[in-house]
C-alpha cells in the first residue's frame, strides 16, 4: 500500500530527513513517534505529496504521485489520501454535514451520494444529532469528529493523521482514538498516524520510532 524508499529532504542547509525507509501493508494501523524535530510531520507531508522529496521514492496505492502532473497529483490526492490534522480546518460558514461534503463534491460526484455518505460516516462518529451545527457550535472534539469524517469521505486508499488529537483533553482524546478504531475496522482503511500521544501509539498495530531523520 505505502512504500517508501530512500527518501531525503533539506530546507536549505538543514536536513530534515536521511533516508528514510517504511512499508504499510494495507488495512494498517501505523504509529509515527519520536521527539519535536525528528521529522515525522516532514515525512508525513511527503507521503501525502503536500511536499516533493529531493531524493527517494514514495509510492501509495502502485502510484507514484512525483510522476503525475499537477491536475492529475491533484485529483490522486482527493481520491486516494485523506488528512487529518491538529486542528481541524473546517469551513465556519459550512454545517458539519456540508464541511463533510466538501471532499465528495471537489470530486464532482453526485450530491445525494455524497450527502448519504457523509451522514453514514458522521452516524459512526456519533454526530447524527449535530448535523446542522456549524463548527463554533461544536465542542473541539465534536470539530475533529468532523474533520475525521472529511477525510474518510471519498473512501481513500491511505489516512494521514499528524497528531489528530494534539489539541484534545485526555477523555475527548481517547474517544477519539477509539473512534479511529472503529472507522478502521468498518472501512479497511490504511493509517499512518504521526503522535504523541502514548495512549494513541499503543492501539496501532505498529509502532515506529523516528530519530534525527531516520526510522530507527
């Protein structure tokens, strides 16, 4: 599912990432850990081709997302990666179903199947009665149930999560990451997951350690 091979990358003199390794079979849990400036976050902008590496290979789903041009790395990257990240970046004006939508609708694809997803996905996370809240009517965590279920909404092939409950009290944390669970099991789904959280890493399948730019 992911393969990355070799992969270097520097901001001018400074070298973040030294070659690094890692393989995720499909349907996988994965924990990236390890301490502020190891250059999980760096890497995780990679796999999600938000960034380009300056050597290596990534490759995600039997494509390599360096070699696609910019619509068709655009269109890779709303079909097949969703992100999930500290903070939630959803749109104030949007309800939460509609912040959900917005993913299934870039994709053009028909409205009441994105509505029903949207509604299924959000019924998982527990949110079927906060469906017309706009985000400053929502708790931070009902925000990230939210900003979860926009990543699931296009059934893509990975998740991408850095430090998805970073910005959670302990209890809203841990619902959360039994939320994680429960959407992994119901769809299958890859995860790469960037933390902190001890309490996140130890329900993953695997945990791997980044260190100075490497996996160790």
């Amino acid at each position: 599912m992911i393969h990355a091979s070799d992969v270097h990358k520097s901001y001018g003199s400074l070298k973040v990432l030294k070659g690094v390794n890692l393989h995720v079979k499909r349907a996988e849990m994965v924990a990236i850990v390890g301490k502020s400036g190891a250059g999980k976050s760096t890497f995780l902008h990679l796999l999600g081709s938000l960034d380009r590496p300056d050597a290596g290979r990534i490759v995600i789903n039997d494509k390599v997302p360096t070699e696609l041009p910019a619509n068709a790395l655009a269109s890779f990257r709303n079909e097949q990666i969703g992100f999930v990240f500290q903070f939630h970046h959803l749109l104030p004006e949007f309800t939460a179903l509609e912040n959900v939508c917005i993913p299934g609708w870039i994709r053009k694809q028909p409205d009441d199947e994105v509505r029903a997803r949207a509604r299924e996905i959000l019924d998982l996370l527990e949110m079927s009665h906060r469906l017309d809240h706009k985000p400053g009517q929502l708790s931070g965590g009902e925000q990230q149930r939210v900003a979860i279920a926009r990543a699931f909404i296009n059934r893509p092939a990975v998740i991408l999560a850095d430090e998805p409950t970073g910005n959670l009290d302990s209890r809203t944390s841990q619902e959360l990451h039994q939320f994680l669970l429960r959407l992994r099991d119901e769809f299958n789904q890859t995860m790469v997951i960037v933390t902190h959280s001890h309490e996140l890493a130890a329900i993953c399948d695997r945990q791997v350690e980044m260190r100075d730019g490497v996996i160790v």
